[in-house]
C-alpha cells in the first residue's frame, strides 16, 4: 500500500480504512459535519469550521491520552475521507463502558 508516513492506521478492509485524523482533513470533515441531513440525529446538530477543527484537536489529543478515540472512515482506493468511527467512553450504570459509534 503506498502509505503518506504521517497517516496512522488503524483498521483496513478491503473497501475501508480507519486512520487518525489529521488537520488536512478540516476541509472534507467540515463538509459532513456541517451537513443537516448527516447531522440530524447528532445531540448537538452540525457543526461549524471551528467547531470541526476542535473536534479534530480533541481526536489527537485522545490519541495521545488514551491510545484509543473517534479514527477517520476512509474509502479505498480513492482515500476520500467519508465519515468516522471509534470508541467513545460512556458512564452507564456507574460504570465506565465503551461505545462503538
């Protein structure tokens, strides 16, 4: 696979690729995150360029943190950034659990 040396993956597929996000991902991630019918089921509905950028910084920082966090859904072999996915921590019960999302 030729892979750039500052994309991290996570998880490949045959059609997908998990990976960190990366601040070159603003613009397409902005373009989804902002979109009303994608956004209609989120708690807090679409988002703005700042908003998009400081969820890209929170991702990176959970990286480092936790080793874990939201990765980019990447579609092969075009590499277009098509939405995400990852494991979001959750108190249920008074329990910490993980949620896939």
């Amino acid at each position: 696979m030729n892979q750039d040396r500052s994309e991290i993956i996570i998880l490949e597929t045959a059609r997908l690729i998990l990976r960190q996000f990366h601040y070159a991902d603003l613009e397409t991630l902005g373009v989804i995150l902002r979109h009303r019918e994608v956004m209609r089921y989120s708690l807090s509905g679409p988002k703005s360029r700042l908003e998009t950028r400081e969820f890209i910084q929170r991702c990176l920082t959970t990286y480092q943190a936790q080793r874990y966090g939201i990765w980019a859904v990447v579609l092969k072999p075009a590499r277009t950034l098509i939405g995400y996915s990852g494991l979001i921590p959750q108190m249920i019960n008074g329990r910490r659990e993980m949620e896939i999302g």
